[in-house]
C-alpha cells in the first residue's frame, strides 16, 4: 500500500490550477495553427491569428488565457494501493491556495443568493478508483459561456444514430458564437441521465486529435466534425471553415427503452491540467 501526503496533493493541485489557467496544452495549440493554416476568410484568419497570439502573451507575461477562469472541474482516478487522508479537503484547499496565489478570478457563487464564496470553491469533483498504486488528478478550469451552450436529451430508441447525429449538430449550431468557437464538442451516449452528462464532460479529458479506440466510435467523431465545420460558424462566430477543433464522444451500454446524449462544449481556450502523483 502506496502512502501519498495530502500536503503534497494541496501543492500539486495549487501549482496546476495556476498553469492550466495561463497555458494551453500543447495538442490544443497545434489544432488552432492547423486551422490557421486550412483558413481562407480573412477575418476568420485574423480571429485564430488573435487567439494564438494571446495564447503566447498569457504565457509570456503568467496572466489567464481568459477572464473567466472557470468553476473548477476535478477528475480523480486513484489507484486501489493508494491510501490518502482527506483527500477531497486536499483538493479543495489546493485550489483555494491555486487561484489565491494566482490571481486567478474567483467565479463560484452560491447558487440562490448568488453570494460570491470568494475561494473560487468549493470544486466540481469526480472520484474513480482505478488498479494500481497512482492518484491521477485532471483539472478542468470551465468557463460558464460555454458550459451553457450544454444539452442533455433523452432520445426514445427509435430515433437511432441519425437521432443522435441531428441532436449534437443542433446544440452546436444553436449555440453559435456564444462558446468562443473554434470549440471542442464532448459527448457522452448511453447510461442514464446523469451517466450521459457525466460522460460528456468525461470526453473532454482525452488529448485533442487522438480518436476513440473503438472504429465505430472513431468514425461517427470523424463525421460529425466535419459536419458542424460545415455550419459556417467558425472562429468567434466571424464565418470560416472551423467551428470546432475535436469531437470526442464516449458511451456506455444503456437500457432498452432509452437512449441518452449529452453534449458538453468547451471554448477555444480548452484548459486542462493532468497531475500524476
């Protein structure tokens, strides 16, 4: 059985929501230049022109990458021969001390009164136990124009893929310029309710361009891809060939009378932090 310090998850956590808030991942930056690249529109260009250059000057001179600096989302996998005391209360307080020291907007509020909690916490907090003896922390800072842009439906069965195909097209298109396109379109099939959301925001997780393992899976991603680049929303909503960068879809086996999708959009500025410890 693998010890790990609480202390050194607070600090883990703190330094990562600091960095995914002022830095891109890598793979995110690579599809902005390709969609650069691939664009004809002159102000389509310049928006992805703008956004990368802002992508450099967050990084250059440690600022957000955007104001909104999101309600911050925690996925948590933590290996069976791992132990860790107050897990959950080191989480929180790293990134408490995270968007502290950081300077970092604090956007939580509670939920009637609307009174800021003035933390930025408490986080959104997901927690899997997974073999082994590693605690994986995904930090997910989301931005609420974006969030929401969201949709869950309960589709009867009958309506099929095309039911499923029309339903994510139509949440992308309705939300427009609202999410700060080019976005990236997670989507979660199958369970229940609560199962479909949760595999939506799940989807977000997975590094950009790398396509569900299963071909069935990878192929209706492919599809839908083009299809909302088809939509004509592109970059800020300014017109162009890239309303989104990604489409990543997860599933789970669900009842017989049911089909549910979610679809979970994220911004251009597609923000994640993965911890291993």
């Amino acid at each position: 059985m693998r010890e790990i310090e609480s202390q050194k998850i607070k600090e883990a956590v703190a330094r990562g929501a600091i960095e995914a808030c002022r830095d891109l991942p890598p793979e995110v930056e690579r599809a902005l230049k390709e969609a650069l690249s691939k664009e004809d529109l002159p102000l389509a260009r310049r928006a992805l022109e703008i956004l990368l250059e802002n992508v450099k000057t967050a990084r250059k001179v440690g600022l957000p990458l955007c104001q909104d600096t999101g309600i911050p989302v925690v996925f948590v996998r933590i290996g069976e021969d791992v132990q860790v005391k107050n897990l959950y209360e080191a989480i929180e307080e790293g990134l408490y001390l995270g968007f502290k020291e950081g300077y970092l907007r604090a956007s939580v509020c509670e939920v009637l009164s609307r009174r800021n909690t003035g933390t930025n916490t408490p986080g959104v907090i997901h927690c899997e136990i997974v073999p082994g003896e590693e605690l994986e922390i995904f930090l997910l800072p989301k931005g609420c124009g974006s969030e929401n842009m969201s949709r869950l439906a309960m589709l009867p069965p009958s309506a099929g893929l095309e039911g499923i195909k029309n339903f994510v097209i139509e949440t992308v298109s309705r939300a427009g310029a609202n999410p700060c396109p080019p976005v990236v379109v997670g989507v979660g099939i199958g369970g229940n309710f609560e199962t479909a959301a949760l595999l939506s925001k799940k989807a977000l997780l997975r590094p950009l361009a790398k396509p569900h393992p299963e071909k069935e899976v990878a192929d209706l991603e492919e599809e839908l891809l083009l299809k909302i680049n088809q939509l004509g929303i592109g970059p800020l909503g300014l017109g162009g060939q890239t309303t989104a960068l990604a489409v990543h879809i997860e599933t789970h086996p669900s009842h017989i009378a049911s089909l549910p999708v979610a679809v979970n959009i994220q911004c251009h500025a597609h923000r994640i932090k993965r911890i291993v410890l």
